[in-house]
C-alpha cells in the first residue's frame, strides 16, 4: 500500500515547516499550502488522505475549506483542524463543519502522529477487505474473511491504545 498523502495548509511558516518535517519523517508523502485559498486550489486538482488546515488563515480559513470539501467534492479525506480557539462552541463549529479531529495549538505532535498512524492502520484493513472480497468473489469461494464488524471492531480497539 502507498504512504498517505497528507495536505497541510497553514500560513504561519514556522508551524508549516514543524509539521511538513514531521509527516516527512513519520513517512508519509506530504502536499503544503501556505493558506486556505491554495488549499482549495490543490484540492480540485489533486486526492490526498488527510487535511491538516488551521482554522484562520487569509482567503479562505480552514473552516471554509472544510465546509466545502465535505460539500462539493466526492473527497473524504480525513480532517483535523489545528487552532488556538479552544471555545466549546468553536469546537462543535469545527466538528460541525465536518473536521473528524480537533486539536489546539501549541499542537502535541505525539498524539498528531498517532492520529495519522490510526488512519493509516484503518486505511490498510479497507484495502485488504476490498481485496479479499474481490479476490473471493472472482473465486467464488464464498464469503470475505474480513467483514465490517471486524473493521469496526479493530478501530475501535485502535482508538483505545495509548500514545
């Protein structure tokens, strides 16, 4: 399986080059977008696993991006805002938008690396249960050996390991 492509749009340089070392060095590839705007312009052009988007950035903020993504692209990436806002209601404005993970700033990049791997680890078992219920059913040998509550059943273990 390929490492995932993960987007990172942030407009504070120091902050963008803290997170573009790390995914690298985690191992995984990595698109950067100095704002919201370029966000959105990579994007339409181009599939990535993961958003990173800080909440305020010039042009479009990461809200927006998320808002749109959720409503105008057949994308489902998964997204994690990265903010100082730390208000209970600017977190739900967030989930509500459609991020799938919250996170304040100064970001705890240990907890940021295990979220990546979790997505990455759930992306895997998808690939290898669509593989073997093509495989099986090209073959016709009956049912996959992985099925959806297997899935659920590990990721739900998986959100239980600690850090």
């Amino acid at each position: 399986m390929k490492p995932l492509t993960i987007l990172i749009a942030e407009d504070d340089l120091l902050s963008r080059m803290v997170l573009e070392r790390s995914v690298v060095q985690w191992g995984y590839q990595m698109v950067s977008a100095v704002d919201g705007g370029c966000a959105h312009e990579l994007l339409q052009s181009r599939r990535v696993d993961v958003c990173i988007l800080d909440w305020d950035m010039p042009g479009m903020t990461g809200i927006e991006v998320c808002r749109w993504l959720r409503a105008n692209t057949d994308q489902c990436p998964y997204i994690i805002l990265i903010t100082s806002r730390d208000r209970p209601q600017e977190i739900q404005a967030g989930y509500e938008a459609g991020a799938d993970d919250y996170l304040t700033k100064p970001c705890d990049m240990k907890y940021l690396r295990r979220r990546i791997a979790t997505i990455a680890e759930k992306n895997l078992r998808q690939e290898q249960w669509l593989q073997q219920a093509n495989k099986e059913t090209a073959s016709d040998q009956g049912p996959a050996s992985f099925n959806p509550l297997d899935i659920y059943l590990s990721d739900l273990r998986l959100m239980r390991r600690k850090t």
